[in-house]
C-alpha cells in the first residue's frame, strides 16, 4: 500500500510539473512578445541582470533545504510529528539567519547599482524598485515559505508546482495588460511584489490545511540544532558541492569565449538551447520521483530499494536515449529550416552536445538515491570535475577549438557522474557489487544505439530532405522520432533489466486508481 501510494504520488507530481512546463513555455512565448513591444528590450534585460545580480547571493542558503529534505524522509515515513515540528522548527531558525544574511548583502549590493548600471536611462526609483522586488520575494523563501520544504519532502511538490504557477500566470497575465495599457515600470514591479506575498499566503495556507498540527517554533530551533548534527554535517557537505558546481558552471561560457569566434558561440548556442529546453521538460518529470525515493530507502528494504533502482534506471534512460538520438538526428535540419544552413555546425559538435545532454539527465537516479542516503561525503568530487572539465577544455580547445572545448564536460561527466557517483552509491548505499551497474549501463546503451541505427536506417529509406523546408522537417521528424521511441520501447521491454517492471508497475497503479 505504501508502494502504491509513492507510485500514485510520483505520477501526479510527474503530470504537474509536465502541464505546468508546457504552460510556462506558451506564456513566456507570449509575455517575452509583448514586455518587448510595449516596455522596451532593454528593460527585459534590466529585470534580467537585476535577477541574476541576486541569484549570486542565494549561495547563502548553503544547501539547508536540501539537507532537512533528506532528514525528513524517515519522520515523515514513521509518521513522527514530533520529530516532524523539530526539523521544521530548525529550519525556520536556519532560514532566518539566512535570511537577515541575505538581506544585509543584499542592502549592501544595492549601494553598488550606479556602479553597475553607469550609462543607463531608467530612472534610479525604477532599478532600485526592480532590484528590492526581487530580493523582497527572495526573502518571503526565507522568512514565510520555508515550511513549504514538508510538502517536498511528503511527496507533495505537485501542489507547491501547481500553486506556484496558478499565482505565477495570474502575475504575469496582469503584467501583461499593464504593459499592453499603461506602459509602467513601476506598475510592473509592483504586481512582482504584491504576488510575492500572495504566493506566501497562498503556501502558508495550503500547509495549514495538510498539517494542522504543525507547530514550529523558531525560537527552540537553536537549541534543537545541536539535538539534530546529521543536518550540519549534511549542510557543510552540500554547501561544497554548490560551490564546485557554481565555479563550473561560471568557468564554462569563459572558456568558450577563448576558444571559439563569436559567431561560432552563437551557432553552439542554438542547439544548445534546444537541448536544455528538452533536458528541462524531461528533468522536471523524471525527478518527481525524488521525495518517494527517499521515502523508501527510510522503509529499510534493501531489496525492494534496489529494484525500484533498476526500473527509474531503466526508464530514465529509455527516454534520455530516445531524445537526445532525436536531437542528434533531427536538429541540424531544424537549426537549417529555422536559421539557415550557414548556422549548421558539424556532427562531432552535435554528439558531444547529446553526449552531455544524455549524462545529465541519466544522472538524476543516481543523485536521487544518494541524496536519499544522504550521500554528500565525497566533497572533493565537484572540484575534481571541475579540474578535469577545465584541464581537458582548455588542452583540447586550443587545437580543435569549440569540439574541443565541449570535450571538456564529457571527460569531466564521464569521470565524476558516470564512474565515480554509481561506484559511491554502490559501495555506500545499495550495497551492492559495482559490476552490476556496468552490466545495466552497457545494457541501455547497447538497445539506444541499436534503436538508433534502426530508426535512422528506416528514415533515411524515406528519402525526405529535412532541411528542405518545414514540412519535410515535420515528415521527417514524423518518421524518425516514433521509430526510435517505438524500436528503443520495444528492445528495453524484451531486454533492458528493469523496463518490464516499471511498465507493469505503472498499470497497476492506473487499475487501483483507475
């Protein structure tokens, strides 16, 4: 029964965040449209650098969230209320001094804006009213919303999602009609603020309803602190891991920028956002399943967990496999049909984008059963990817330029993610023998490109020029990408460990729910 009910959970936190993606993109299809028409492109990028300028300061919160999330899976399981209201009291108190942290920085940055924005013709009342409406609504995370962390952890993101994006539209569609209008950017940052706090009553509400009987004090959160080291110890182990992979993520436009022309830089851009669009939708489904993995590795069955493991494997790389043989076979006539053929980079560009594309998105399984087992020890792993990521870019960039500045992440993924992770969940945390893995992996990865040259042979007997024009480009795609799913689906069925019990577990979850 509690089987079923993480697989019922699981799914509809899947179908939100799926329906909530896809609303996302059409609205911001449509807002991007109209804030660029009616109140100009550079105030879209002011709101944007006033946005990121505060994303730096959100380091502070050091990876708190993340390590009470793995401390309430067993509370929540045993149904411990006790327990429950002391996390949640210690994270109020941890969110708190955060909060002042993040809230003095962020008084401070602001002295520094006619620094920053030196030459610009927005009045000052509108770039600091931009910039305190964003840290205001950063700060409502801190200060009010930071029990919202109980429903993550209860597998219940479905309803932070959909509330978050019911408030998010309503927000956006009035500031929409404001722009189209009136033209104000004062109005528009004022509905920011005023929807930052609708959404924290909306919150505060909604976790009142589910739990009427949490009561976190704030005050005893210190004192609870030093009853709970499990927390500090996971903090301090996650905070250095968003350092590495902060410092990584920062290095990498850089290294390209040396290496590679602007208009080149331009040209990767375009696939790669298609790639992160696609890692985006598939990400925010697959990892819905991270609250009811940590859910049951607290259950204590080492068997049960393990073969769970195997089905979100299976699954998360037929589709990661799937998709990124799309990409590969069907961008360069999209960017052609889109852009031109001028745009067009070669195919060892292409691969190395789906190659990196293909290991974070199969990494998501192996990161939701180590952040279950609270497996957060190996702190030197992100700056050892990071060394490679940055040894290999720039050894390689130099001679092949942009292919070989991408080589850089893949040798680094393939390391740390691909090798070093499964080989730590193993040996920690499945107890399991590491060969095993090596036997799924080579498994999937043998059915992906089997399927792949299944697919690409049928397609190409087809004879449709899919850079022709965007009708070949849709007949094309028309033919391609069913082939693959339907060869790859069939092939993971019959053969891939894993597949057939995820698919039978799936059903008997829609007939006893159904």
């Amino acid at each position: 029964m509690q089987q079923d009910s993480r697989t019922r959970k699981s799914l509809l936190n899947a179908k939100v965040n799926m329906i909530c993606y896809m609303l996302n993109l059409v609205m911001l299809f449509f807002s991007r449209k109209i804030f660029i028409d009616h109140l100009g492109a550079d105030f879209l990028g002011l709101s944007s650098t006033v946005s990121s300028l505060l994303g730096f300061l959100n380091l502070a919160e050091l990876g708190v969230g993340q390590a009470i999330g793995v401390v309430l899976y067993k509370p929540i399981y045993d149904k411990n209320q006790k327990e429950i209201n002391e996390i949640i009291s210690i994270l109020g108190f941890l969110y708190r001094i955060i909060g002042i942290i993040i809230l003095a920085a962020g008084i401070i940055l602001s002295c520094f804006l006619p620094k920053i924005f030196p030459n610009t013709h927005f009045s000052w009342l509108v770039i600091y009213l931009g910039f305190y409406s964003y840290l205001i609504s950063a700060l409502l995370g801190y200060f009010c919303n930071y029990k919202q962390n109980l429903l993550w952890a209860d597998q219940r993101g479905y309803e932070i999602t959909g509330y978050f994006q019911i408030v998010g539209l309503l927000k956006t569609g009035i500031q929409m009609a404001l722009a189209y209008y009136v033209r104000s950017f004062v109005l528009f940052f004022c509905i920011e603020i005023t929807f930052g706090f609708v959404y924290a009553w909306v919150l505060h509400w909604r976790v009142k309803r589910v739990y009427p009987w949490l009561d976190s004090e704030i005050r005893k959160g210190r004192q609870l602190f030093r009853q709970y080291p499990t927390i500090g110890k996971y903090t301090g182990q996650l905070f250095v891991h968003k350092i590495g992979g902060f410092i990584q993520f920062e290095i990498t436009p850089l290294i390209i920028y040396s290496y590679a022309s602007l208009a080149i830089v331009a040209f990767y851009n375009n696939y790669s956002t298609l790639a992160t669009q696609i890692k985006g939708f598939i990400s925010g489904v697959l990892d819905s399943t991270g609250a009811g993995v940590g859910s049951l590795i607290a259950e204590g069955n080492r068997e049960k967990t393990y073969e769970i493991y195997k089905k979100l494997l299976s699954v998360r790389y037929f589709i990661a496999g799937s998709l990124c043989c799309c990409i590969f076979y069907l961008s360069s006539n999209f960017i052609a049909v889109w852009l031109g053929k001028q745009y067009i980079l070669s195919d060892v560009i292409v691969l190395l984008i789906c190659i990196q594309t293909f290991y974070n998105i199969t990494r998501g399984t192996n990161e939701q059963f180590a952040n279950g087992y609270g497996l957060f020890s190996d702190v030197w792993a992100p700056f050892v990817e990071s060394a490679i990521f940055i040894v290999v870019a720039i050894g390689l960039g130099r001679r092949y330029g942009l292919a070989g500045v991408l080589c850089g992440p893949v040798a680094s993924l393939t390391i740390i993610v691909n090798l070093w992770k499964p080989y730590f969940l193993y040996s920690r945390g499945l107890k399991r023998p590491f060969y095993e893995y090596w036997l799924l992996f080579f498994d999937y990865v043998a059915l992906i490109l089997i399927s792949y040259f299944a697919a690409s042979h049928i397609a190409d007997l087809s004879a449709i020029d899919g850079s022709a024009s965007w009708i070949n480009w849709l007949l094309q795609s028309l033919v391609f990408a069913p082939c693959m799913f339907v060869i790859s689906f069939i092939l993971f069925y019959a053969f891939g460990i894993g597949m057939r019990g995820f698919v039978r577990q799936l059903i008997l979850s829609r007939q006893n729910h159904g």
